[in-house]
C-alpha cells in the first residue's frame, strides 16, 4: 500500500504540464529521466553525471520532474488498483491483523447477484438506480442525481467453490500472478486463493520434488545394483506428505518456512565500486577523480540440476532475455530494431555464459560447482544461503557464504615423451567476497522451465 505526503498532494492539485516548460527545463526533465533509469540500472556513475548536469540547468528539477509525473502516475495507478491505492493506512494496525483468522471469516461469504427488478441489492447506490436502468434510461443524463447503470451481471457468479477453487489451481499452473490476482478480487475469492490448504499443497508439490538436495545426492547417484531406491530410504522423501508433519501439517507454513530455489527467473546481484584515477597534468585539483564501476552477477536456475552462471558489466536489459542454458554467450549490443549482436568474441569474458550444477540443503544452503569454468584447469565452488526479502518475498534472496576453487588433474607432456602430473592436484584458493552483494530474485514471465 502506497502513501503520499504533503507535498505530493499539492502537487496534485497544481501539476504542471509539459507544454508549459521552457526549452531548458525541458532538457533538465530529459536528464533527470536519463539519471533516473542509469541509476535503476545500477550505473551509479553515469546516474551521478546525469544527475549534476540536470542540477546546474535547474536547481528545482525535482520538484518539476515530481509536478509533471506524478499526478498521472498516481491516476494511473488509481484506475489500475482502485481509488484507495494511495491513501496512507496506520501500518502499525495492519501488522497486528490475524490473516489466517481473518480469511477464515470470508469463508461463508457468497458472491450474490443483485435483483434488478425488486431492487434487491447490496452495495449498490439503491432500488431506484437498479430500476432506471430496467427502464433503458440514459443514465448519463441521470448521472449526476447519483444514478448509475447497473452493470450485467456475470452468470460465471453462480459457480460452487469446487470449480472455482480448481480454476485457481490451474492458474497456479499457467499464470502465478493471475492466481494472486484473482484471489485479491474479493472476500471470496480470497478465501479460495488464500484461506484453503488444497491451493497451498498445489503450490508446495510444484516447488519442493525439484528441489535438488544435497542429503539425497549420495543416494541418487550411487543406486544398489540389485534394486532402486526407494522415496522412503532418501534422507529427504520425495512424497511431501512424508515431510509435512515437521510443519505443523500445514501447507502454507511450509511453504513459509521451508527455503527453496525459485525457476521462473533469475537472481541477479549488482556491485558498486570505486577506482581512483590520477591527476591530470598541471592539475590543480585536492583530489584525484573517482570513477564508479559497477558489474553484475546473474544466476538462473533449472528444474534438472543445471545453473547458468553470468558475470559481465552489461545491464540486466541485455542480460536477461538470452540468459539460458541451451546460450554460450551474449549478444554484445542490441540494435535500433531491439534485435540481438552476436560478435562471438571467445575472449569476451563479459560475455560468456557458463553452466554448472547446484544443489541445495535442508537448512536452504545452495551449493553451485562449475566444472569448466573462466580457468579451464580450476573448478569454481560458489556456497549461498537462502534468505527472505522482507516479509512478503520470501526465500528471494542469496547471501554470499563461502567462494573457492580447486585445482583439477592436468597432465603435461615433457621433451622426453613423459608425462608428469601436478603436484597442485586437489589445492583450493579461497576467494575474498567482502566486495561482493547478496543477490535478489526477479520475475521473468517468458520464463519457461525449459527453454
């Protein structure tokens, strides 16, 4: 829920329009708005640039950027989310609101259709409204008496909640967001999505079996020679029944409290630092310049055991779209169509993708092993832990715990035609990641789990 403050509602009342701008406030807008998407982009240092330059045209350029935006904006989300979506709620008072008991409360709440010819309604402005539009009454001309056309009612409205709640666990299936969607429409609906167990399990069997856990690797990989192995015999079972007692016997509060790896996207993790340049020549400058770098790291993760590993200083824009395993590298530029550059530069290191394998713990920590890695004689080990964001987005972040490599058997052979083995084999080089930033899941809808 969104809040406004004093200043933005008199912005509100007196917004200022484009055409109304001089030329050099108009270039002062164009720069803050560049600023603006450098910095959502993480480039700090060209966001920093942009930023002097729109000052030193406009000293108050943020409030014109503000006056201008912000009461469309604020409209657009009013007719997107509903005429409340700005107002300012006590949010000490919404933090002790029992959910559970709350959802629990719709559950004999019925969608019931007004009675157009009695006049029988809830909700609606009154009889007289539902009677004048029987009538066929323009009801613009009525408009301002507080009479408005009553709307067709859907008959989807006489459904029972068996084949709702089904329709709800299709959507969890094809369309995540249009189950959340959905189930915040009404009571009802909020009960169905939110409030029953069964959506709760469906969500749960979609995510923990593709769990790839470290405690059932030995057993995977090293079956008996006279049998398979069976669910129950995994340190972990694959039936979720059989792990559901140890929450409580509920679906939600495992999903709550069980960490897991996300699929339909990828985590990415932004790093900011700064290089310190020399002077130039004759200079009189107190200090040397400072340049922000800033680089990414991106993570994908697949239902089969399969991570994708990037780290390049190319933008999450450029990243993204062709971050896949069946990709080895990515486009160095994207053209004025919006379509891919392909240089192939194998010495491109910003630009290779690598795969690798990841597994993950009991207690949520994810371990990634890259085999062929930027050295080709080391394997690189990468260990994280799962973390929430907050207390909505959970299990969506990945803190740095431990970064190494060990040294893989390379043989070499001498003048002589022998070979020797290095002694090296098996040495590990810890990696520091003071420097280094958690990273944070994002969504990405054309995110399959196979492409």
């Amino acid at each position: 829920m969104s809040s406004v403050n004093n200043a933005d509602v008199s912005i509100m009342s007196n917004p200022t329009t484009s055409d109304s701008l001089s030329s050099l406030d108009q270039q002062a807008i164009s720069l803050f708005e560049q600023a603006i998407k450098k910095e959502s982009q993480g480039l700090m240092s060209d966001a920093v640039d942009l930023y002097r330059k729109s000052f030193k045209i406009n000293e108050q350029v943020d409030k014109l950027y503000r006056s201008i935006h912000l009461p469309n904006a604020l409209h657009k989300l009013q007719n997107e989310r509903g005429k409340n979506y700005i107002t300012k709620v006590d949010e000490h008072k919404v933090a002790k609101i029992n959910v559970d008991k709350l959802l629990d409360s719709f559950k004999h709440v019925e969608a019931v259709a007004p009675d157009f010819l009695n006049g029988e309604l809830s909700g609606f402005e009154g009889e007289m409204t539902i009677k004048f539009a029987n009538m066929n009454i323009n009801h613009h001309h009525h408009h301002h008496h507080g009479m408005v056309a009553a709307a067709v009612v859907s008959p989807l409205v006489h459904l029972p909640n068996d084949i709702w709640t089904y329709i709800l666990e299709i959507l969890i299936h094809c369309s995540p967001e249009s189950w959340f969607k959905m189930s915040i429409t009404c009571k009802k609906f909020a009960y169905l999505g939110f409030g029953q167990s069964t959506i709760w399990r469906e969500i749960c069997q979609l995510i923990y079996p593709y769990q790839k856990y470290e405690e059932n690797q030995f057993y995977l990989q090293n079956p008996t020679l006279t049998s398979s192995i069976d669910d129950l015999d995994l340190p972990i079972p694959l039936n979720q029944l059989q792990i559901l007692p140890q929450y409580n016997d509920s679906w939600k509060f495992m999903l709550h409290n069980r960490p897991f790896i996300k699929f339909l996207g990828c985590y990415i993790s932004v790093v900011n630092y700064y290089s310190e340049g020399g002077k130039a020549e004759f200079s009189n400058a107190w200090s040397n310049p400072v340049k922000t770098i800033t680089y990414y790291r991106y993570l994908r993760f697949y239902r089969d055991g399969t991570v994708v590993k990037v780290l390049s200083v190319l933008p999450p824009d450029q990243v993204v779209p062709y971050l896949s395993k069946h990709n080895k590298v990515l486009p160095s530029s994207i053209s004025e169509l919006g379509k891919p550059i392909f240089l192939h530069d194998e010495n491109k290191e910003s630009h290779k993708i690598y795969l690798g394998k990841w597994t993950i713990s009991s207690t949520g920590e994810i371990h990634i092993i890259i085999e062929n890695g930027s050295v080709s004689y080391l394997t690189f080990h990468y260990w994280f832990q799962i973390k929430s964001l907050g207390h909505i987005n959970k299990h969506a972040k990945l803190t740095w715990v431990r970064y190494n490599s060990v040294r893989k058997p390379t043989q070499t052979i001498t003048a002589d035609g022998e070979e020797t083995i290095d002694d090296r084999v098996g040495e590990i080089m810890e990696f520091s990641i003071r420097n280094e930033k958690a990273f944070k899941f994002s969504r990405v809808k054309s995110y399959t789990h196979t492409n």
